[in-house]
C-alpha cells in the first residue's frame, strides 16, 4: 500500500496524513481507462487532488480484458481514525460509443435514501468532488474516448454499517468523499462536527424530548446499566459546545453521565475537559470540602493526591463521601448559568471506576 508521506502537527504531536476514497476511486478508475487504452498492465498511478497534492499510489487487483479493465487501490487514512482505513475501492472501466464518462456504484458504495444530500434518491453515494475528479483524471488519458466507470468495494457494506451512513440516509455501503483528496489527521473542528451530525441524527430519528451526554465508552456503559436507554451521544472532552448545540436544537430534558475526573471539573465550571485545557481536579475537591466545612489537613491531604480516585478514596476515608453529591447538583447549576436557563431540566451523574455509581 502506498503511504503519505506528508504530516501534520496536531497538540504537539506530528500525525501522517492519508488519502480519501475519493482519491482512491479517481486513481483506480484513471489507472482502469489507461491499462484500457495500453492494453498494459501498470503498477502505480498519478492523480491530483483539490488540496494541490498529486498522489503517486499503487494499483492492486489488475484484470484486463478487450472489454473492460478493473484494479483496486488501498485506502489510506493516515494516522486518522477511520473505519474505511484499508479498504481496497475499485474501478471497472469499459467503453461507451460516444464522449461521455458515465460514473456509477455498485457493489458496497451506498444509495442515497433521503432528499437534501449530495445527489437523488436512489443514486450512489458517490460525492460531487469525487465525481469531478475522476471524470478530470479519466478525461487525462483520452479526450476523445467515452467511458463507463463503475466504482465498487466489496467490504463495503460490512465497514459501512460502522459509519454515520446508516443515520444519515445512506445504506447498502460506504461513501466515496473528499472534498480536498487528502485526509487530513482530524482537528477539533471536525470532532466537533461529528458531534453536531450525530445529534441531528438522533433528534430527526427520535425527537428532542431527551438526550444523554457521555464523554466515552465506559460512560456508555454505566448509562446502560442505569437503564438510560435515550438516545445518546459521545462527545470527548466539548461539554460546553455540545451543550450548547443540543440546548440550541431545542431538547427538553439532558443527562450527562461522566467520570470523576471529568466532572470534578465540570461542577466548578469547566466546560472543556481535556487536561491541556484545565487540571482543575483537586482544586474542585478542595472548593467542595470547604464548603462542606471540611478541617485544614483534609484539604491538605486531597490537595497532595495524584488522582481524582485517590482524592474521592480520602473524602470518603474522612468521611466527606457526600461531595459526589455536592458536585453533581454543582455541576447541574453551573450547566444552568452556562446556558442561562435557570428551569433547565439537567442531571448529572458521577461514577467512580473503583466504586461505580453508588459511591456514598
């Protein structure tokens, strides 16, 4: 498989970056049309991309006949997550009698089922810059020859299922995107952006009478066992943005359910999580336990702890365990203040990985 060489810096931090599928179906489909024109097998193709990067990548799968070519490119996305890393996006590439290139999707590219994307009802989820593309690329080895370009995957409609194509109108397989050809190692803007079309998601599917917010995985799972069964979102370390999208999109009733460690910070006000951001963990023991009128060498103690487990395990040893309590009905006032909506319906729920939700 052909690798990038091309990087990022994200949070100090220098990420590869990979290439789309859209990329990968202008490639397979340019290298298609030109073993078709040749007659030849080749081993590696150019293309351009909208971002201004030209991409040399390696052709796999050849089969050559007098009336069609095929071959596969293998996605690559980087040091980005992405269900469709590796991947092998086809192209099968036969003539017409007359100038156009006629592109379709077959086997494991989606069909779009709702209006408001990117094409009709029924037609493969094959995005416009895509489309672009490889009609560009394809036209580079005959101005004057028409082509049929059929696009296929056949993992397909496996990794599709992983994808938001489910939730978004979009069945049977995966989406050829890019609008750049480049997959760049995803920022913040575009977490949040996953954030927002997830949420949209659920409220088209289920309305906005509620919705749970969960920093990750494990707060899934205590949302489960606490038979939260509502529709639910991750959404990492963005309390505040995601908040404010699902306040803005007009949802009645919200539940967070997080970690100690996360919302510690949140019941003094923290709205972005992450430790670059704030380490306001001890500093939120020590605000609460003075509330609660908590003597000097408690403080101290909490205040020389490492982590928020070690800090909640001396709380309860000095019998202070009630400040998960404390905290919650904080953090649920601080969500009020933030939205300015003194009558929001908001709970907050705190687990413990030692002691789970039952803490006190």
């Amino acid at each position: 498989m052909s690798k990038l060489d091309m990087f990022v810096i994200k949070e100090g931090k220098r990420l590869r970056c990979g290439y789309t599928t859209g990329s990968c179906a202008t490639a397979a489909a340019k290298a298609a049309a030109t073993m078709l024109e040749t007659g030849e097998s080749i081993n590696y193709v150019e293309i351009d991309t909208p971002a201004s990067v030209s991409l040399k990548l390696e052709v796999h799968n050849q089969t050559i006949t007098d009336d069609y070519v095929s071959c596969s490119i293998i996605k690559d996305a980087g040091d980005d997550p992405d269900n469709t890393d590796g991947i092998e996006i086809f192209a099968r590439v036969s003539r017409r009698n007359d100038h156009s290139i006629v592109i379709d999707g077959g086997q494991g590219i989606g069909k779009i089922t709702r209006k408001g994307l990117f094409g009709e009802i029924g037609q493969a989820a094959i995005n416009p810059v895509p489309r672009k593309m490889i009609e560009s690329e394809v036209r580079k080895v005959s101005e004057v020859s028409g082509y049929d370009v059929l696009i296929y995957a056949p993992q397909g409609e496996i990794i599709g299922k992983k994808t938001f194509n489910p939730y978004i109108g979009i069945e049977g397989g995966i989406s050829i995107i890019g609008s750049k050809g480049i997959v760049y190692p995803m920022s913040e803007e575009a977490l949040l952006k996953t954030i927002y079309m997830e949420i949209d998601m659920l409220e088209q599917k289920y309305g906005n009478k509620h919705i749970v917010l969960v920093p990750g995985n494990y707060g899934e799972e205590i949302s489960d066992t606490l038979g939260l069964n509502k529709p639910r979102v991750k959404v990492s370390n963005y309390l505040g943005d995601s908040l404010l999208y699902v306040y803005n999109k007009g949802f009645k009733s919200i539940t967070l359910v997080g970690h100690i460690g996360k919302f510690s910070k949140l019941s003094i006000g923290v709205f972005n999580t992450h430790s670059k951001v704030c380490d306001g963990r001890m500093e939120a023991f020590i605000y609460y336990l003075a509330l609660m009128g908590a003597p000097m060498d408690v403080l101290n103690r909490v205040n020389k702890a490492i982590t928020a487990e070690e800090g909640l395990n001396i709380c309860i040893e000095e019998g202070y365990g009630s400040i998960v309590k404390e905290m919650e009905k904080g953090a649920e006032d601080r969500i009020r203040r933030y939205l300015k909506d003194e009558n929001l319906n908001v709970k907050v729920i705190i687990y413990s990985m030692e002691r789970g939700v039952e803490i006190c």
